[in-house]
C-alpha cells in the first residue's frame, strides 16, 4: 500500500530532479513508471547527469553540474533571508555543539565526553555552549550537561527553521558530519566539522559561503580526536 501511494505521488510533473542518485532514489524511478522527465543517473531516464567524474565530485558541485546537465543554471549560494532570525534568542556569545549523528553509524560520532571537555572550555572562556540535536539525542546532552550545567540544551526543543536561525548567531558551531553542522554552513557560520573514515569530506564536507570559515578535522577514528586540538580552535 505505501509503495503504491508513492508511485502515484510521482506521477504528474513537469520535471523530477533525483540529487540523491541512489540505489534508492534509482528505484522511486521505476515506481514513478520510468517517466521521460526525470533527471538523474536511472537507465532511461530522458535528462542523465553522464559525467564520468560525478563520483569523485564534492557533492555541491556534482549537483551544479547535475543541473546543468538539465539545463537549468544554479543560482549563487547565499543565506536565505526566511531562514534568519528563528529559534529562541541566546543572551552573549554562544558555541553551538552537535555531538549527535546517525545512530546507526557511530564511527561517525566524536565522544560525548570531549564535546562535555568542550562545553567546558567554551563556559570557562565567558561564551554559552549550546547544544542541539533530535529528542533522540537528549542523553547525549544530559551527559554533557554533568559536567556543564551552564551549557543551554536545547535538543529536541527547534524546529529546522528554528535551529537554522539559532546556528546563524553562533560564533562557532562544533559538530560531527551530521545535518546540522550542513545546516550551520548554509547559514555560513564558522564551522570545525569532525570527520572519521567513516565518511569522506573530499566528497561531503560542509562548505561555509565565506572561504576561511570551514575547518575539518579528519582522523582515522574520532575516539582518539583529543580535545585539546578544538580547544586550540575555540573564540576567545
């Protein structure tokens, strides 16, 4: 039944844009009945993004170059003004720290015990951490907040517009390669992204529009990342 409802949500556009390009979103094509208006990389489909080099693309540009393909010009990045000014106001200076990530993955997540080193770091230089995540990530701050009980958990209380307004006042955001630490460079704030081999920031690293305002920290297995080396890093 629910694979039915997808197949007719499909149906009846214009133009279906799959960015994803994925075993996955290969398969909607073939539910969407193999439609003449689809882009991607699906056998058949009537705009192929062809470039043999698209695996080895950082995301962003694979999807520019997708659209060219299709003949559609991509627009310059820049802050979208909707997404400004949401979620609750922090008093000061504030250091937004994601130490969520896919549950199922947790090569990816650096641990919690060196965001608490953070938090700490970040309260003892006068600035508020702030932590945020999904409800499911609220022992993760619960965790952190042992430590820092000055730290502002706000995991599980925004919205994405909420949270997208709270990281574009943040005068750093601290994260693993999650959506939100994405989110905090579409808001082009300074950003420390943290990655393990888990996953590759040649082809996935979040890109702030300000150049200089990315700093990824790529090490074999986060559990031995120290916290020394973000503390180095932090505003004072």
């Amino acid at each position: 039944v629910a694979l039915l409802r997808l197949s007719r949500a499909l149906r009846g556009f214009d133009r279906i844009f799959d960015l994803q390009t994925s075993g996955r979103s290969r398969t909607y094509f073939r539910l969407a009945g193999r439609p003449r208006n689809w882009s991607g990389i699906s056998d058949g489909c009537c705009h192929p993004h062809a470039n043999p080099s698209r695996n080895e693309m950082h995301t962003l540009t694979r999807l520019e170059d997708q659209l060219r393909a299709a003949g559609v010009q991509p627009i310059p990045r820049e802050v979208p003004d909707w997404l400004k000014g949401h979620g609750p106001e922090i008093s000061g200076r504030s250091v937004v720290l994601i130490p969520g990530a896919a549950p199922h993955r947790p090569q990816k997540r650096w641990p919690v015990t060196r965001f608490a080193e953070i938090a700490q770091a970040v309260a003892s230089r006068g600035l508020t951490p702030v932590i945020v995540g999904c409800a499911a990530e609220k022992p993760l701050a619960e965790q952190i907040l042992q430590d820092c009980p000055s730290a502002l958990d706000l995991t599980g209380k925004t919205s994405l517009i909420e949270l997208a307004g709270v990281l574009h006042r943040a005068d750093l955001v601290i994260g693993n390669d999650t959506g939100p630490i994405h989110l905090a460079a579409a808001m082009d704030r300074p950003i420390i992204a943290l990655f393990s081999q888990d996953s590759d920031p040649r082809l996935t690293a979040p890109l702030s529009l300000t150049p200089g305002r990315t700093t990824i920290l790529d090490v074999p297995d986060l559990a031995l990342l120290p916290a020394s080396r973000i503390e180095a890093l932090l505003p004072r």
